[in-house]
C-alpha cells in the first residue's frame, strides 16, 4: 500500500511541476511577445487610417515600413478635449501620459482611446437619451489625425465607434478639409455576421461614403443610413445593408453620434472656424 501511496504522491508531484514549468514558459512568452503584438495593432490602426483618408488604395495593403513612412509623412496625430472643443493642453497631455494611456516613449498616435473610456478619471458615463451609438461610456480626449499641407489641414480622421448587432465595430470617419464631406469610413474590428452586417468591408458599400455631407442645406446634421436604396440626388444619406438592418442603423447611430454635438460637434464648429 505504501509503495502504492509512494507512486501517486510521485506522479502528484511531476504532474505539479510539469504546470508550473508550462506556466512559466507561457507567462514568459507571453510578456516577450506582448511588444510585437502591440506594435501589430498599431500597425494596422495606422494602415486603417490611411485607408480611410483615402492615402492608400483599397485591396494593395503596402509593406510594414511603407505603412510607418507614408504615416510619419502624411499624418499628424492630435489629442482633443471633447467636451470643450479644443485640442489638449500641454499640461492636460501630460496628464495622459502620466495615467499610461499613451506608452512611454511612443507619439499621440498611439493614445488608447478605447483603454480611457473604461478608466473613471478619463472618462464619463452617457445618459441614455444621449448615448444613441450605445458605448456606455466616453472618453474625456480623442485623438485625431489630419493630413496638412503648410499648415492648412486637408483632411481629417476621426476614430469612430458603436454598437452593431452583435459586436462594437471599432473604425475611421475622413473628412475634407472643410470637415463637413466625408472621404471615407471602414471599420478595422468588429464581429457582425459575414455576408450580412459584415458588409460593412464591402469595398463597394464603404465607397458609398464618398463625397456624401455631414449636414444639409440648412446647417442641420444629416448624414445617416437609410434602409433600402438613397436617392441619387440624396448627398446626405447612404444604402442600407440588405439583410442587414440592425447593423446599418447601428453604424448610421454611431456616425451621428461621433459628429453630433457629444462627440466630435464641438471641436469641429471650433476647427471650422479657424481655431
């Protein structure tokens, strides 16, 4: 019997060192490769930028170091104090900074927007009659990205997000210089159903986008999605998803939401004005 008890507490014992060991090599692989993995998803946010300005074509994705230069060339990366309408203040950054919501050592491009609006101090709850895009919770700052020419801002990027169907779709609204017509919008994640909300990468469908205008001829915010076909002299409104009702609605919620007066409203009435 004892010889018995012997061989189970043996087998106990190289079972519990066999985890230990497995946990330490996958803790450790998981630390090492924790830098690669954040580089990537830098990577691709700046790639979905550029595509949403419209500074690289759809379906001919360039290299790693093409997307960092042509980014380092074309964008400037900006913080926003939403609420207010202005850019940060030199004391308000470093305060992000200092909270850790932009790494040590990386530029404004790399603020996690999506990591404040779960942190109390950087963020606020939205009333429910306000919070159409269905995020729960905002951000206090937003970065945005404009692509200038001497000075004057030709276009502008903006992070957008909201609640589809089954997923919070994550992306970039562009706009023209006169931050009023759209360039481009695409989404770099969410998880609506493929070959229905998941329309929403059809390149034919985001090129819908184009050109279309955030408000109508009386100053008032128009851009939406409209269920079935827009009319084709409509410049404010864009095709439904066919099959896909819930999603179109959540990104034509999303949008308003993100240009209204509690998102991006009243920076871009400032940023209009010269300021």
């Amino acid at each position: 019997m004892s010889a018995n008890n012997d061989s189970i507490q043996k087998t106990l014992l190289v079972a519990i060192l066999l985890c230990l060991v497995c946990s330490v090599i996958v803790a450790g692989a998981a630390v090492s490769l924790k830098p690669i993995q954040q580089a990537n998803k830098q990577l691709d946010k700046n790639y979905n930028i550029l595509l949403a300005a419209g500074l690289v074509e759809e379906g001919a994705k360039p290299s790693a170091d093409q997307i960092e230069q042509l980014f380092a060339d074309k964008v400037t990366a900006k913080v926003v104090n939403l609420s207010e309408g202005r850019y940060a203040t030199a004391a308000e950054l470093d305060e992000i900074k200092a909270s850790g919501l932009i790494p040590q050592g990386k530029g404004l491009a790399a603020y996690n927007q999506r990591k404040a609006s779960k942190d109390p101090a950087f963020s606020s709850k939205l009333p429910g009659d306000e919070d159409i895009a269905s995020i729960k919770r905002q951000a206090k700052f937003a970065a945005v990205y404009t692509v200038e020419n001497n000075g004057v801002v030709e276009k502008m990027v903006l992070p957008v997000h909201g609640y589809g169907l089954w997923s919070t779709l994550y992306g970039f609204l562009a706009l023209e210089g006169d931050l009023e017509t759209v360039v481009g919008l695409g989404f770099y994640s969410h998880a609506e159903t493929p070959g229905l909300g998941g329309e929403v990468d059809n390149p034919s469908w985001k090129a819908l986008w184009k050109g279309k205008e955030l408000y109508n001829s009386k100053g008032e915010l128009a851009i939406k999605v409209v269920k079935g076909k827009a009319a084709a002299d409509d410049e404010n409104s864009v095709d439904g998803l066919s099959g896909a009702t819930l999603t179109s609605k959540g990104v034509s919620n999303l949008v308003q939401f993100w240009v209204g007066e509690n998102g991006f409203g009243k920076f871009l009435a400032t940023a209009k004005g010269g300021a």
